[in-house]
C-alpha cells in the first residue's frame, strides 16, 4: 500500500516516504496506517529481500526494519542497503522484540541510526522519526 502526494490548493505537498519492512501484518498495518495519518508516504516489504529492493529502487527517506524477517533478517538487509546507500542519505531505524544491548550494538554496526522496541511505543516512534529526519534535512548539500 502507498500513500498518494495530498494537494493543498494549487501547490503540491511532498510527503516523506517511510518504508516499513515488517513480517506481522497486524503491526505493518497499525504503523502503516498510523504514519499515514501523521504525513508520510508509506512503502511496505514483508521479508528481507523485498526490503532490500524497495529501499534501493524506491530510495524512500527513512526505512523501519524488523530485526526478524523471514530469509534475509534485518542485519544482513541493512548490511546489504547499506552496500548501496549511505547513512546520510537513509536513517535506517530497526524495531524488535529483542531488548538487549548486544542486538543494538549490531544493528548500530550494521549502519541502523536508531532501534526501537516492540511492542511499539507510537508517539516514541513519531518523535524518533521525525528527529532522524529533520537531521537528514539539515546535511542535506553537506560533502560527506
């Protein structure tokens, strides 16, 4: 599913675009359903490759990585995008059910700029979102 550019009079508003990469449909539709209704462009994947591919073909602004994707789990699909697009080009945020310093340690070593927790917290996420976003704002036209 995705969300269309909204018009507001004659002027087009360009909505960010978030890509969700998630496998539980209950949750990819709440997120989905609810960074719509807060302003954003929404891309969805279910499994890691698809990930893959729509973050590198699709080039959305930021992408919600579950760390447990069937085939290609979240690590090795950020490792992978990351192959292809830097950090300060797409914020990467993983969202997982696993809570330990361990799994942030590598999600942050994999290139992920931030990691929330399951069960979601959604104006935590909205907050996390939106700072990750207004940052790549500001360097944009900054030599890396």
């Amino acid at each position: 599913m995705e969300y269309q550019d909204d018009r507001v009079g004659s002027e087009e508003v360009q909505l960010k675009t978030i890509l969700i990469a998630e496998d539980s449909d209950d949750l990819r539709s709440m997120l989905t359903q609810f960074l719509g209704a807060n302003g954003y462009r929404i891309l969805e994947a279910v499994t890691g490759r698809e990930a893959i591919d729509v973050a590198i073909n699709r080039r959305p602004q930021l992408v919600l990585m579950d760390l447990g994707l069937p085939g290609t789990d979240g690590l090795s699909a950020v490792a992978e995008i990351r192959e292809h697009i830097p950090v300060s080009e797409m914020p990467i945020l993983m969202v997982s059910a696993y809570d330990g310093l361990e799994y942030r340690t590598e999600a942050v070593s994999a290139g992920c700029s931030g990691y929330i927790n399951k069960p979601v917290d959604p104006a935590a996420l909205l907050g996390t979102i939106n700072l990750l976003l207004r940052h790549e704002e500001g360097n944009e036209g900054v030599a890396a």
